[in-house]
C-alpha cells in the first residue's frame, strides 16, 4: 500500500541516515510526489532531521503530525497514498495549487481527519466512497477542480460535517439519498457550477443549521421545489437559478419574499415572486397556501344584511369611506413624488456644468470638486423602473452611488459600446466604470438576469463585475481596475510610447496559459457553458503580475438591452488608432487610449454565415492571438504591395519550409533557447486555426497540452 514509503526509506537507509521518524518518510515520499515547487516551499524538508515538526506547513502535537498546510504555493504534482499512515492528521490545506490526478482513497485511512481543503486544484475523477469512514469531519471543500461523478453515498455519514463545497466541478447524478436528514450540522452549502440532476431532496429543509447562501446554481436539478426547503431558516437566501426546476414557487417559511434573482433561468417555473403565473393545469397550481396578510384564512366576517350567508356585492360605501380613500390616496401620490425628488437630488446631486466627457463641477461644496454626473437634467423615472441604486454583485464592494458618482474620473477609452473611465474613490480603490450609453430601452428584467448571471463569474483570469447601475438613461458597468493595460499595447506598445519593454517568451506563455484556464472556465462552468464571441488582446487585460484577464465578456448583449450602440454583427471592430486627453480640475493626469480596427481578423471564418456563436470560434481567436504573440506581426501582414491575414501568412511559412528565426518576434532572439517549447506552442496554435470547427480541439484539451510544457517559465516568473 505504502510501497513509495517503503522505497523513500530504503534510499535513505542506503545512504545511513535512520534517524527520521515513520511520519517525517511519509512527508518525505509526498514532497517526492512534488514535480514543481516554484515558491521552494518544502527545501527544509530533510532526512536528516528526527522529526518532521520544524518543516514548512507542518504542525505537530506531542511530536505527532496533525496538520499538514501548504496552500497557493504552485506546487505541481499528486497526492501520494501515504498521505493516510499519518494516523494523527486532523487538518490538510492544499487550496490553490496545481495538484493533479484523483484523489487517493489511501487518504481516509487518517480517521481523525476534520478539514480537507483542495480547492483551486487540477483533481479530477470520481470520490472515493471512503468518506464515511471521516467520523469527525467537520470542513470539505474540494471546489474550482475536475472531479465528475457521483457524490458517494457515504458522505451522509460524516455527521459532523458543517461546510461543504463542491461547487466548479463535474459531478453529476442525484445528490444521495438521506442527504438532507443525515448532514443535520450543516451551516454552509455550495453545489453550484456542476451538473447535478434529479430531484432536490425533500429532506433538505432539516439542514436547520443552514447560514448565509445554500447554492444550487446552474445545475441540472428537475421537478418541483420541495415546499420543505421553506423550513429552513428565513435568513437563509437559497439560490436556484439555472437549472430544469418546474412547477409553482411554495410560498412559506424562507421561500417567501425571496425576489425573482433567486429562481431565474429555469423557464418552467410560475408563480410569484416571477412573472410568469401557472397556469390551471400546472400541477399544484391550485395547492392552498398561507396568505400572510389574512393569517389562518381568517377572512372578514359576512355582512349580517346579506341572506343566504353570502357576501353581499352591491353594498355602497359610505360617504366617509369615500372620502378616507381619496385623501389616503392623495397622500401616498405625494409621498411618491417626494421620494422620486429625494432620489433625482442623491444621483444627480452636481451641478449642471458638464464637459462633454461627462464631467460636471460640484460648486456646493469648498473650492471646485471634480465629479461625475451620469443623468441628464430633467429625467423621470420609467413605470417599468424596478432599481435606482448601486447593485453589488460582490461582497467586498463597500462604495456607494454617491461616493462613486463624486470621485476623480479620467477616460480611458471610448467605443461604439460607451466610455470607460477610471474611477479613483476617495480612499484610494480604483475601479474601471464603463457606460452603456443613453438609451432609452426599458429591458431591466433581461438586463438585471444576465448582469447578475456574469456577475457569478469569478476566476482569476477573467476580469470581476463588482456592481452595476440601471436608470432610465444611465446604465453603468463597475469593474476591478487592472492596472498594466492591454495585451495588444504590451506586444505593440502604443503610438507616442518612449520607451517599450517587449515581454519575454517566459511572460507570453504565461499569459497564454492563463487566457487558456479563463476559456476554459467560461465554457465548462460558467451557465449554459458561455461564449466570450469577441476575444482579441485589446479584450485581455494584465494585472499587477501580468496574469492575464479576460475582459467585455457579454458586453455587447448588454448594450444591445440597455438600447446603447447595437453590434450590428458578430464581427465587432475596434476604433482606429487614437489618443483622448481629458485634464481634470484635481488632477493633470493624461489618460491615452489605442486601440487597431483589426477585430475582425480574430473571428472566426465560419463567423461571415452570420450563425450563432460557438467555443470553437473563441478556440479560433485564442489561436490567433497565440499566433500575434509568437510572431510580433499584427493579424494583417503586408507581403510587397499585397495584404494577408496572420493565419494565411503562418501557413504560406511552414509550406514553404521557412525557419522557426524567420518567423519568431524579433523581440523573442535571445529565448531562441526555448526553441522546442516555442514549436509545440506553434503546434497547438495551428490545431486551433483550423478552417473547419470540428477540426478545432476544445479549450480544455489546450488547456491541458499547455500545462504538461515544462514549466521552467513559471519559476521565472
């Protein structure tokens, strides 16, 4: 069972050293299951030691291994069975690296075990049913991996369990039977981005010890919502969205006074708090429910007048009664029209002298305040207008309207889908804004469904939507501000740059690696397996390390539903080469923005039968951009006085059996080392540049040949 132990101990015997403990050889043959340590965190891992007490992310008590925690450390490799002769173990933290492989069932030999967090890993595979053998199992998170199958029956064993997390894997099949009756301690549930099917157990509404949000997001789940997940606690906010779910929404306990954003996606569904009413031969339809504003249907008595016990239909009001309601009417009329002024004051609180960036001076308070005002004078509200305020879609973001509308702005870009400001709040957080125009379009309920749908994506390599805004006229987008700019302006720089620093071979495929798992991200596990559509290196963004972003993903269907500029078709082009200066009152700062009207060269051929978008179009562009970053070229290639597309140029090299020099970046000479990693690239790139889509690997098979390339750029890095 333990037979790399075994090995581990032979070597070191071999070599005369006896004096480490059965527990530090267990360590020993995990760090040997360690291809990559990039950050060095197992160097003090020695044979020479007694013990293994005094090593990195080891915790000992009374010399007895407990605790064995290494997270975001980038250490590449599996998990070793031997793992499990730790029979002392009670916690391991392994979150955010990149371990591979299944995950052993040799583990749950370690009984005592109470955490297990594997998160942000590349585990895959089905679980071992071992886990009921964890008695004291109180924390299991194993999100953001690869792991498909069933959930073991077993796990409803693990009575103590408080904290589950599955969500951003592959699982499938119904959750086991006795899930709810058998897991009474849970407090926090997420199941979300996987694809679960069947029913939602009945017997989910015991978990009573539920806090915060119990997430079944964008799964497959079927039939009708149990009327027995109202038991849970009222504070509980349960998401359902994106699944097959049917039938009418029960109206009792914590299902009640739940908005529509909880049940959206599942087009089956009736009933309040959703406008789509059931039908009468939707089944329970006409199920009785609690009425909450007549408790136990106490309904006013009869009118005594009336025979036949019946209530009467053509009573009058009296005169009073008349004169009540009008004047109750009155009333409430003008506390409407004060709270519409009260809003218009909060939002439009600046003044009224306004460039034409959308600046306006605030002259309310001591000297000249520069601050942005995104509504025009004399606006009203829309009958359809359901919100009038900041809406977060993260739960960090602890800014309101008016500390955003009042910050220091510069433009950053502007395009036919609005500007994009950089937005500095007083305490220093900078945020990209962009607005959707001025339309007019009243589609809030469509525009609210799929803001909040790509506000659920969070992954590293994809640029967070941290909160929007819907007024009549004003529709605003808040970003996470990525400070170095795009990938287009770090492989070309920008018109009137001093000085360029061309990125490295080691930088660019590290880059290429992260666009690679944020694609795959969108299309395995964001809802309904999404399409980015407009991917080229204005699009990806690069943060503080250079990891990159992906940005403007569903921004044009936005726009199209906020009623700004429309795409007029699927191939979206940039603005010519420009620079926008804006010098602020507070600030001398220049904001430049470039950009090549070369978007169309990224789509995909197939793009020109103007169908409906696929991955295999983004594997396309992915392709091209790869291609830009080996080559240096723009997608355009001037040959003599003719023109080409990148990709035909690429293909006219390699018949005509040109070098790999005559092709690389200049820039990229002295990693001519790196040769061999280069053309595997190359190779890669082609398969995606495919003419035919079918011919076109997935995102994931990328993905992966990419991270099997020896990483020796990542330690660079």
């Amino acid at each position: 069972m333990f037979i790399l132990v075994l090995l581990v101990l032979l070597v070191l015997h071999s070599n005369g050293v006896t004096s480490l403990n059965s527990e530090g050889y267990a360590l020993l043959s995990f760090k040997q299951s360690i291809n990559e340590d990039p950050q060095g965190s197992l160097t003090n891992w020695n044979s020479s030691d007694e013990n293994p007490c005094s090593w990195n992310g080891i915790t000992c008590k009374d010399l007895r291994v407990v605790s064995v925690s290494i997270p975001k450390q980038k250490l590449f490799g599996f998990l070793p069975a031997s793992l499990g002769s730790l029979t002392d173990l009670r916690h391991v933290n392994l979150r955010n690296n990149r371990f591979f492989g299944s995950l052993p069932s040799q583990l749950f030999q370690a009984q005592g075990l109470q955490s297990l967090v594997l998160y942000g890993n590349s585990l895959s595979g089905p679980l071992p049913n071992e886990f009921g053998k964890l008695k004291y199992l109180q924390s299991l998170d194993l999100s953001q991996n690869f792991f498909n199958g069933s959930v073991p029956m077993s796990i409803v064993q693990c009575k103590r369990l408080r904290s589950l997390d599955l969500s951003q894997n592959n699982f499938t099949g119904s959750l086991p039977d006795g899930f709810g009756s058998g897991l009474g301690s849970l407090e926090k549930l997420d199941l979300s981005f996987n694809k679960f099917s069947g029913l939602i157990p009945s017997d989910m509404g015991n978990l009573s010890s539920l806090q915060g949000t119990v997430d079944l997001s964008h799964n497959h789940f079927t039939g009708s919502i149990p009327a027995s997940l109202g038991n849970l606690p009222e504070k509980v906010y349960i998401d359902l969205t994106y699944n097959n779910l049917s039938g009418p929404i029960p109206q009792n306990g914590a299902l009640m006074n739940r908005g529509p954003t909880a049940f959206i996606g599942n087009p089956a569904l009736c009933g309040p708090p959703l406008k789509n009413p059931c039908s009468s031969e939707t089944p329970g339809a006409n199920a009785p429910s609690s009425i909450p504003f007549l408790p136990n249907n106490n309904y006013p008595p009869q009118d005594s007048n009336n025979h036949g016990g019946k209530r009467g239909k053509g009573k009058e009001l009296s005169k009073s009664a008349v004169i009540a309601i009008i004047v109750s009417d009155v009333i409430g009329i003008c506390l409407v029209g004060l709270l519409c002024s009260y809003c218009y004051s909060r939002v439009c609180a600046c003044g009224k002298d306004k460039d034409e960036s959308g600046y306006v001076i605030d002259k309310r308070g001591k000297g000249r305040k520069k601050c942005l005002c995104f509504r025009k004078d004399g606006s009203e509200m829309s009958e359809n207008m359901e919100q009038y305020d900041l809406v977060p879609l993260d739960t960090q973001v602890a800014f309101d309207l008016d500390e955003l509308l009042k910050a220091s702005a510069f433009v950053l870009g502007k395009s036919g889908i609005g500007i994009v400001y950089k937005v500095v709040l007083e305490d220093g957080l900078t945020l990209a804004v962009r607005r959707l125009g001025e339309g007019g379009s009243q589609r809030f309920k469509e525009f609210q469904t799929e803001v909040e749908a790509i506000g659920k994506l969070k992954h590293p390599n994809i640029v967070t939507l941290r909160a929007y805004y819907w007024s009549v006229d004003e529709k605003l987008l808040i970003y996470h501000y990525i400070p170095n700019g795009s990938l287009l302006t770090a492989l070309h720089g920008k018109p009137g740059m001093v000085s360029f620093t061309p990125l490295s071979w080691t930088m660019r495929l590290k880059i290429i690696k992260g666009i690679a798992k944020g694609l795959v991200y969108l299309h395995e596990f964001s809802p309904k397996k999404y399409v980015h559509g407009d991917l080229k290196p204005s699009n990806i963004l690069l943060g503080h390390d250079m990891e990159p972003q992906i940005a403007d993903f569903g921004l044009g269907r936005l726009a199209n539903i906020a009623g700004g500029s429309p795409i007029q078709s699927n191939r979206v082009t940039a603005e010519k080469p420009q620079e926008k200066q804006l010098k602020s009152a507070a600030s001398s700062e220049v904001a430049t923005i470039s950009s090549m009207n070369m978007g169309s060269y990224y789509q995909a051929p197939e793009a020109l039968k103007m169908v409906k978008p696929s991955q295999k179009w983004d594997v396309y562009s992915f392709g091209v951009m790869l291609l830009e970053m080996i080559t240096g070229k723009s997608p355009v290639v001037h040959v003599d006085t003719s023109e080409m597309d990148l990709v035909q140029w690429i293909q006219a090299c390699i018949e005509e059996q040109k070098p790999l020099s005559d092709v690389l970046d200049p820039y990229l000479a002295p990693d001519i080392d790196k040769e061999e990693e280069i053309i595997t690239v190359l190779k890669i790139t082609m398969a995606c540049v495919h003419s035919s889509p079918e011919r076109r690997p997935t995102m994931r098979h990328v993905s992966d040949v990419l991270s099997r390339l020896v990483i020796s750029s990542d330690r660079e890095t």
